[in-house]
C-alpha cells in the first residue's frame, strides 16, 4: 500500500548543542517524510532569548515550526531536547502527533523548583563551570565516537556564555524538580504516544551505558506515568547514539516514522 508524508518529522537537540546532531537522521528520514532540527535559542544560528528557561525554549520550538508553516509535528527530542518537546507538548498539545525520548534523564526528584535550581548553581560554581562542562561531556562518549566529533562537541559547549549556560542548567532542573511528572501526565490525559530509546544513566559515580533488558528510575518513572510508553534500551552506548551509531539507531527510530509521519493511503 503507498503512503505520503503526513507530518513533519522534527528533530531537538540537547544542552548547548546544536541541529547539525541530526545530520544522519536528516539525511537518511528526509527521503521518506518532512524532516527538520531546529536550534534552540542561544545555540547554533538561533540568536539567544534572555529567558534561560525550559518554558521559554519550548515557545521558540513553536515560534519556529510557525514560522516554516508545520502545523503538526512528531517531535524526537535529545537529552535537553526531551524536556523541550514535553514541555512543548504541554503548551500545545493538538500541534504533536507523538514524542520520542531520547537518552533523556531527571536531574531533580519531586520537589519546589527554587531549591532545586539552587542546588545546581552550586554544583556547577564548586569546581569552575569550564572543568563542569568538560567532564560532564567526556562522560557522555565511548570508544565509538570518533575523536573529531568528541573534539567538537567539547568545543561548541564552550560558546555559550558561562552565565547563560548556568542559568538554562538551573532552568533544567528546577523543571526536572517541578514541571517533570505534571508534564508526562499531560501525555496520557491527551492520549499523545510516547516512545523512548535510551543509553545511558547516571548516578552518583557518572554516566555508564545501560545493559540490554536494564531500567533506572528515569525510566521507572515514565512507566508509572504514562504504561502505554514505548521503552527500547540500546545497550553498549554513549549518551549521543544518533552520532555515534547512526545506523542502528534509525533503525530504532524507524518504526516511530512508520506509525507517525506516513500516512496510509486506502486503495
């Protein structure tokens, strides 16, 4: 049976990143449906908003997909990037046709916002924010990633000012703290799908690759939210598997554009 693009398959990176992550993604989905990855404010070509927040990068996701004229999107969301699209989706939940997750985590359990976000300040301001950056990223690659692209990324997380980039991390998880289980919550009162591939997690020795069959609490926390989520763990990987592996990661993600960006057409 043929099919037809449907809607538009967008793509959201994380934390002081950019859309080029997605070049695989985009070059390998964009023969089959629409296909975008937008930058975030204050990341890549996007001009920085003086709201360092998760609420406002999600307006600018919208303001984004209005502006190119897509009016319903399937959102897939990394690490940063998956906080975005859930609180995209919760400002304009008819506008999201389904989320995919990917290799996100919660850096706050339940709590009040402001304490939350105080103590990531002071997590950051302990050993100087380059040294946090830093060893925050080399955590997040195995031997699978090439040099050059770890040499990058390690160079594009320095471009954002130390300022901007304490406050959006702050931002992050007073969100994970406050916003985090209201907004999956959102998902199952509006019946939107939610998919998840994940990599890694994270506890208080670092970041290590998930084993195939393993769960976290990140993702025991999905489950409970919202049982009809669609959980894959892709064992043996960093925390940037669409860079890192690009293959069999859209093999994963292939059967998220079957159900969601083609439309069946009847005969």
């Amino acid at each position: 049976m043929p099919t037809h693009p449907s809607t538009t398959l967008v793509f959201v990176h994380g934390f002081t990143c950019d859309g080029s992550d997605w070049a695989a993604q985009l070059s390998f989905f964009g023969r089959q449906c629409p296909v975008w990855a937008l930058d975030l404010p204050g990341h890549g070509h996007t001009p920085a908003d003086e709201r360092w927040t998760l609420e406002a990068l999600a307006e600018s996701l919208w303001q984004q997909l209005d502006a190119f004229g897509i009016e319903h999107a399937a959102l897939v969301g990394h690490s940063m990037g998956c906080r975005v699209i859930l609180e995209a989706a919760s400002q304009r939940p008819s506008s999201v046709a389904a989320l995919m997750l990917v290799d996100g985590s919660r850096n706050a359990p339940a709590g009040p916002r402001q304490e939350a976000q105080a103590m990531a300040l002071e997590a950051m301001q302990m050993d100087g924010f380059k040294h946090f950056l830093r060893s925050f990223f080399e955590a997040m690659f195995t031997d699978r990633m090439a040099a050059h692209q770890r040499r990058a990324i390690l160079e594009r997380s320095t471009r954002m000012r130390a300022e901007d980039a304490r406050a959006l991390r702050a931002s992050m998880t007073g969100w994970d703290a406050a916003v985090f289980e209201s907004a999956l919550g959102q998902l199952a009162r509006y019946a939107i799908p939610l998919s998840v591939i994940q990599t890694t997690r994270t506890d208080a020795s670092g970041r290590h690759a998930l084993a195939a069959g393993e769960s976290m609490p990140y993702l025991d926390n999905i489950s409970a939210i919202v049982p009809q989520a669609d959980i894959c763990v892709m064992p043996g990987q960093g925390h940037f598997p669409q860079i890192e592996s690009p293959e069999d990661f859209n093999r994963l993600l292939q059967p998220f554009v079957n159900q969601h960006c083609l439309m069946k057409l009847s005969k």
